[in-house]
C-alpha cells in the first residue's frame, strides 16, 4: 500500500514536454528519496507524443517514424509498465511520486482515483484488471479512456496515469493503443460537453486524497523546483 497518510503534495505544472517532464519525475522521485519532499502528485498536459513502455512490441505502431514526424508527434521510449500510449493537449498526465510497498495495489488505486472523477464529470466507468495486464486503465463499457503505465525503483514509483478529457482522437487510430484494438474515447465524446478541465483535474487531486487517506498541499512548480 502506498505509504501516504498525512499530507500529499500537488502541483498543477501546466503544458510540459514530455522528455522534460521525464527529467522532473527523476528529481522528483530523488527528493522523495531522500525524504526531503512528502508523496507528490504532478498534473500536466503534454504536447503531442506515443510513448512506448517495456512490452511495447513494434507492431504498435502502423506507421514509419517520420510519418508521425511529419505530423508533429514524437515518439519516446520509456521505462513504465505497458504497451503504447498517445499524450497531446486536452488529455490530463498524472504522476504521482509515492513511496509503495505493492504496485499492484497502487495501480488499482489510480483505477479508482480516475472512476471516482470521472463520475463527478458524469461519465460512468469501470476497470477490467481481470481480464489480464493489457486491460489496466480505465474504460466506459469497451471504450478505453484512460491510461495506466507506472515505474517502480527503490519503492517508489514514477509515471502514472492519463485521462483523455477534450482532446483531439483521431491519432490514436494511427497506432495499437495499449496493443489492443479498443475504440479510444473522451469525457468531451461521452458527455457531449465541453468539460472544465481545471475543474476535472481538481477533481481527480481530490480524489486521490480520498484514496491515499492524506490532505492536499499545494505547491507551485516554482517551489516543487526548490525542493526537487
């Protein structure tokens, strides 16, 4: 279980590159280490990119590499769990930076995190961990509308989840997400609604407190940057 009671860090980052927020995870997930920051939850975006995870097979993707080049995405090779996944604007990355003794545990609880906001925004969802590893994340009927892939060293895990909230779907078709063929969909898709983005991501800090029986403080990036 993730060794969170008493307060938990977050901090609202914002539009961040990918490889720069893979860098900021590092020194994050250093800081914890050391003791010298609490359990942190980072919320961003992040511009267009497929990232891969270690069971990532090259089938994955359907097109050449400068296709996607061509079309603004870049990919990037990573060390979290799963396959494939797509990250642009109008989606919102979490990463929360926990201290864990069980990782398993720790993914199911981002599951229920997201299922908890997910209905504050008036979309019903549910998780399929029992249908096998490919199957983690988040999913309104067969529809996949979240993302979970996670990195644990030293019992302390690093990258996180992502919630497609108003976003452009059209590349994911252009790839196996999560190496299954599963239509992708949004809360925008499934309200019929333009959602308060702000409001969701919020939401979701919320519910991770509720979860991880912490309080939220939170931090600038200015003051996350001094202490990481």
């Amino acid at each position: 279980m993730t060794e969170a009671a008493g307060e938990c860090s977050v901090v609202h980052l914002g539009r961040v590159p990918y490889r720069e927020a893979l860098a900021l995870q590092e020194r994050v997930r250093d800081a914890r280490e050391a003791d010298r920051i609490g359990d942190t939850l980072l919320l961003l975006e992040h511009d267009a990119v497929y990232t891969r995870g270690r069971r990532s097979e090259v089938e994955e993707l359907l097109h050449r590499p400068e296709w996607y080049a061509e079309r603004g995405i870049e990919i990037v090779e990573t060390d979290r769990g799963g396959r494939v996944t797509y990250h642009a604007p109008g989606q919102l990355v979490g990463y929360p930076i926990v201290k864990t003794s069980d990782v398993i545990a720790h993914v199911r609880r981002l599951e229920r995190v997201i299922i908890t906001a997910l209905a504050l925004q008036g979309t019903t969802a549910r998780a399929r961990a029992d249908e096998g590893a490919d199957f983690t994340g988040v999913w309104t009927d067969e529809r996949k509308i979240a993302s979970i892939g996670v990195h644990l060293r030293r019992s302390i895990t690093t990258h996180g989840f992502a919630v497609n909230v108003d976003m452009d779907l059209e590349p994911w078709s252009w790839i196996v997400p999560c190496g299954l063929n599963v239509p992708i969909t949004s809360i925008a898709e499934e309200t019929g609604t333009t959602p308060d983005a702000e409001l969701f991501a919020d939401q979701i800090a919320d519910a991770w407190a509720t979860e991880s029986g912490s309080s939220i403080k939170l931090l600038t990036p200015d003051q996350l940057a001094a202490l990481a």
